[in-house]
C-alpha cells in the first residue's frame, strides 16, 4: 500500500471518528502527518 493510500484511510477514519482531536494535533504541533501518527499510534 502506497503511503498516500493509507494516509487517506487514516485521514477519514480520524474525520470520522475524532475531528477536533485532528485539528487540536495539527494545531499544536503544527505538522499534521505527525500529529494523525501520534494519534493512532498511541
């Protein structure tokens, strides 16, 4: 799976699941990649 593929999997399961969460990573750490992977990694 190309990355682009499974970050966009990744982008509509956060959307969908915690959309504040997502704009609170991106908001904070200023990169938005990191922030989504921290997220589900944790």
């Amino acid at each position: 799976m190309r990355f682009d593929d499974k970050f966009h999997q990744i982008n509509c399961r956060v959307d969908g699941a915690k959309p504040a969460a997502q704009i609170k990573w991106i908001n904070e750490t200023g990169h938005e990649f990191p922030g989504i992977s921290r997220t589900l990694l944790k």
